[in-house]
C-alpha cells in the first residue's frame, strides 16, 4: 500500500476491542512501547500516558474516573491529581500533566493515533 491511505495507517494503532475496557474504568497498554492508560467513560474512550505526573509510576490506568463539573477526569492513585480525560491537563490550574493521544473506534476496536494530541483552543 502507497500513498496517503499508507501514510494513514501508520498513523493509527489498534490497542484492543472496546468490550475489553470495563464501563467507568481505566485499563493499562502499550502504543509502540510507550505505557498509555485507556478510559472508558460513558460512550467516549480516552488515552493518556500511564505515567503518574507524582510518582512517576505507570498507574494512572488503576485512577479513579470521576467528573469535575462536568469535565470526565482520572484521579490519579498515587498522588490524586485530578486530570482531564480530554487534554491531559490538571483540573485545578489547567497545567498539562500527561500527554493525551487520539482514538477512534471502529468495529469495535480502539484505535490510537501515535501522534501526541496537540492542546489548542477551540470554540464550542
């Protein structure tokens, strides 16, 4: 395969099907080699570093998923950060803790882009 289709494909990596990540709950896996932690909260799947801002462990995966105001976030389970799910950001002064990765599914497997998500503003 050439040309833009090819240059797709290896944008994106399959991580696992969507039934292998339990409702309101994070679950750990690797893009490439890197750690991520994958969320599933409501019909969304979201993807940040496992990487605990605090400690530096591969636990944000095994975080608490919660809501602050509306916004879905992990409680980190070490140092309880709370972070957005969307932009890996901290909810309490909006700093980036992680990094968050796109996905998208598609008959009924996750996929992962293996380019960080750029945070940017945008109108709603």
């Amino acid at each position: 395969m050439n040309g833009p289709a090819a240059e797709e494909s290896k944008r994106w990596q399959e991580i696992c099907g969507l039934d292998e990540i339990p409702e309101q709950a994070g679950i750990g896996a690797r893009l490439g080699r890197k750690p991520i932690a994958l969320f599933r909260f409501g019909k969304s799947v979201y993807a940040l570093d496992d990487q605990e801002p605090g400690s530096g462990a591969n636990v944000l995966s095994r975080g608490i998923l919660g809501d602050a105001a509306g916004e879905p976030v992990v409680i980190s389970p070490l140092y309880k950060q709370r972070i957005r799910l969307r932009d890996g950001c901290q909810v309490d002064n909006g700093e980036p803790a992680v990094r968050a990765w796109p996905v998208k599914i598609e008959n009924g497997k996750v996929w992962v882009g293996n380019d960080a998500l750029l945070v940017r503003a945008e109108a709603s």
